[in-house]
C-alpha cells in the first residue's frame, strides 16, 4: 500500500511492540509514525505535532500515566485510542 500524510503517535515503553505497530500502521497506509517511550517524550510531541492517530499505553511501565496526554491529543482532533497490557 502507498504511504499517505496520515500520523499516528504511539505511546509505548515496550519496544518491540512498538516495532510491530509501527509496521502495520505501515502497511496500513500511515506515512508517519513517532513513539514516545516516556511521559515527557509523549509531552513533548503532543505540543510539538498533530496526529491523525494516538495509541496510548495507559501504564508506560515505570508507573506513569498519561491519560492527560491522551485527552489533550483528543481535543486537538486525534482520534485516540487507550490500551494497557
């Protein structure tokens, strides 16, 4: 499939399943892609871009979480979805 202009942001502090979204976000047809492994990671890309689509892992593993990250990239119109495993 060819890449389109759509984003995704993925909040993940495992990489390898972070890995693996990324490529099938890929095969989707996303065009961009960015991970934050952090609070302040995920912080710092939600001022900085706009996304089509956010995963956001609820608990990034050191016990923080970013359900805020999650609704302010809801009200700047990124459909958003939340997971935690």
């Amino acid at each position: 499939m060819m890449p389109s202009n759509l984003s995704a942001l993925h909040t993940e502090d495992e990489i390898l399943i972070a890995f693996e979204t990324a490529n099938i976000l890929a095969d989707l047809g996303f065009g961009a892609m960015r991970v934050a492994h952090t609070l302040q990671s995920a912080e710092k890309l939600d001022l900085a871009e706009c996304f089509d689509v956010a995963l956001v892992d609820m608990n990034l593993g050191s016990g923080e979480l970013i359900i805020e990250i999650g609704m302010s990239l809801k009200k700047r119109g990124s459909h958003v979805v939340f997971a935690s495993g």
